[in-house]
C-alpha cells in the first residue's frame, strides 16, 4: 500500500549525543556495544524480534483448490464496487501479509496446484485512498482467533495504536505506519474459521505526515467497510463508502 512522520528518537538524534562524549568514553561505549552484539543473547534477539515484526510464527492459512478461490474473492469484492473505485491489484496472499504489505500472487502455472485460502483485492478509492480487503481461512475458529489477536496487536512500528473497533462486534483496530512507510488504519474481523482485514493507507501522503494519531476518518472508513462483510452484523450496515 502506497509517506509516514519520521522517528523523533532517529539515529541521527544518538550519533549526535555520542559525538559530545570525551574520545575515551565513545571508545569504551563502541566496545560494548559490539560486545553485546556478539553475545549469543543479544545476536539472538535481533533476528527473533525481525521475525516477530514480518508475522513469522503466526498461524498458517490452510489450502485450497483453486475452484474455492472464486467464493473467497466474493465475500470481499462486495467492500467497493467497480463504480465506486479502481481495482488494480488482486490475487492469493498468505497470513504474514497484513505484516509484509507482499503483493498479492496470480493465478497458479499448474490450474490443479492448491492455493493458500487467502485473497486479497486493492482499489484506488475516490478520494485516492489506498483501500485494501482481505480474507484469510485457518484450520479452525480458534485458530482464527488466535491470528487475530496477533495481527490485531500493536507493531513494531513507533507509535502503533491498538483498541476495539466501534462497528462490527468483536472487530479491533490498527492504526501503524506499513512497510512503504504510509500510515495506515485496519480493522480486523474473525468469523469463524475466517479473519477478514480492511485496510485504508489516505492518499496524498508526504513525509512529516499524517501520523497515525491522525487516521480518525481512515478508521471510520474501515469500519464502515467491514459491516459489508459476510457475517458482519452491524447494527446500522454502511449504505455507501464514507465521504
């Protein structure tokens, strides 16, 4: 999805404090934090933090033929209708997408290779929003539930906002700035066996801004949208995208 407000703690902020320390004193800092580096604890770490941030260990989707792949498209294409924004992107996704921000893949070589029971669908909104919807199929609903909880919780990004969405029941939302560094709002709906995601990265995005404490009207979006999802139960259905 298609820029974020810079960390205020950058790097360049600590090259800046460690450059007014005594020669000596940076010596003895650059040591032990190479020290640290090359214990087994800290170089551990690093890597396992890396995993965490891309979804690595999150429950996997099961597979499917790619037959079922239409049923899975259907229950998201009904987010935005063709007269309502431009579809340019869609395919097969796996769970660690809602992390990575990964394209979307295409049809199979082989017509007979199962697929990941995952599907994704992106528009350009009218008001050139980036909108995204996903569904995603587990083994079971508690596994379901189980990705939810992580997708749904806080990222490593700075600033990452977490809560419970006020529309549907039981949906929660994201606010965080993705990989192409755009800050971004989801909501995240389980249903059943189904976790379904909608996503809303504004339009217009330049460096410095919005941050995602700024994404108020991004999340009503979302939320609207998703009470046009199979098994939403909204109590006032969205008629129409949000202005």
């Amino acid at each position: 999805m298609s820029a974020g407000r810079p960390d205020p703690r950058s790097p360049t902020a600590g090259i800046v404090r460690l450059r007014a320390l005594p020669a000596g004193s940076l010596l003895a800092c650059l040591a032990a934090l190479l020290a640290y580096l090359l214990l087994d604890g800290g170089a551990g770490r690093a890597p396992q933090r890396a995993s965490l941030c891309l979804g690595q260990g999150a429950p996997s989707v099961v597979g499917v033929a790619a037959e079922e792949l239409g049923e899975l498209r259907a229950s998201v294409a009904r987010v935005l209708p063709e007269r309502l924004g431009h579809l340019y992107e869609e395919g097969t996704i796996v769970g660690s997408t809602v992390w990575t921000d990964a394209a979307p893949a295409g049809p199979a070589v082989d017509p007979g290779e199962r697929r990941p029971a995952g599907y994704e669908m992106r528009w350009w909104a009218p008001n050139g929003d980036d909108l995204v919807a996903d569904v995603l199929v587990f083994s079971s609903p508690s596994t379901a539930a189980r990705f939810l909880a992580r997708a749904a919780a806080p990222r490593c990004s700075l600033g990452s906002l977490a809560g419970s969405a006020d529309r549907p029941p039981q949906a929660r939302n994201l606010a965080w700035t993705n990989p192409d560094d755009a800050a971004e709002a989801d909501v995240y709906l389980a249903r059943g066996r189904r976790v379904y995601r909608i996503a809303d990265a504004p339009g217009g995005q330049v460096a410095g801004g919005p941050s995602v404490r700024d994404l108020g009207p991004a999340l009503r979006t979302v939320d609207s949208l998703a009470c046009l999802l199979p098994g939403a139960h909204c109590a006032s259905p969205a008629a129409s995208v949000p202005a």
